[in-house]
C-alpha cells in the first residue's frame, strides 16, 4: 500500500524553489567543473557533477510537471 503525504500549496511552492535553486547550481558546477580540464581535481570531480545535474534535473522536472491540483 503506497503512503500519502499531504503538503500544502506554501510549503510545495518552497520545495519547488529549492530544486529550481539546487538544478541552477548544479548546471553551473557542472559547467565549472567540465570546462577547467586543466585542473585535475575538478576534472575527476566532473562525472559526479554530471550525476548529481542529473538527478537534480529529474527533482525539478517533477516540480514542473507535478499537477496544479495540490490540496490546501
């Protein structure tokens, strides 16, 4: 039996802000990291970078497409 939780518009709305703000970032290391090839610890950091854009990009494209029909 899969578990419901309840959230209010308010606190939705703050979570969607925070993956919004955790994707921006992400994008922004990700660019960082890949294009200072020179650098051999951000290199190697890349490919984690690129893992976390990812998911990152997955939580916020929730938040984009998750229905407008939230419970108050």
């Amino acid at each position: 039996m899969e578990e419901r939780l309840v959230i209010k518009r308010k606190d939705f709305k703050k979570l969607e802000r925070y993956a919004e703000n955790i994707y921006n970032t992400a994008v922004v290391i990700d660019y960082f990291c890949s294009s200072q090839k020179e650098y051999e610890k951000l290199y190697n950091l890349a490919p984690v970078v690129k893992n976390l854009r990812k998911d990152a990009d997955q939580v916020n494209a929730f938040f984009i497409n998750y229905p407008e029909s939230i419970d108050e």
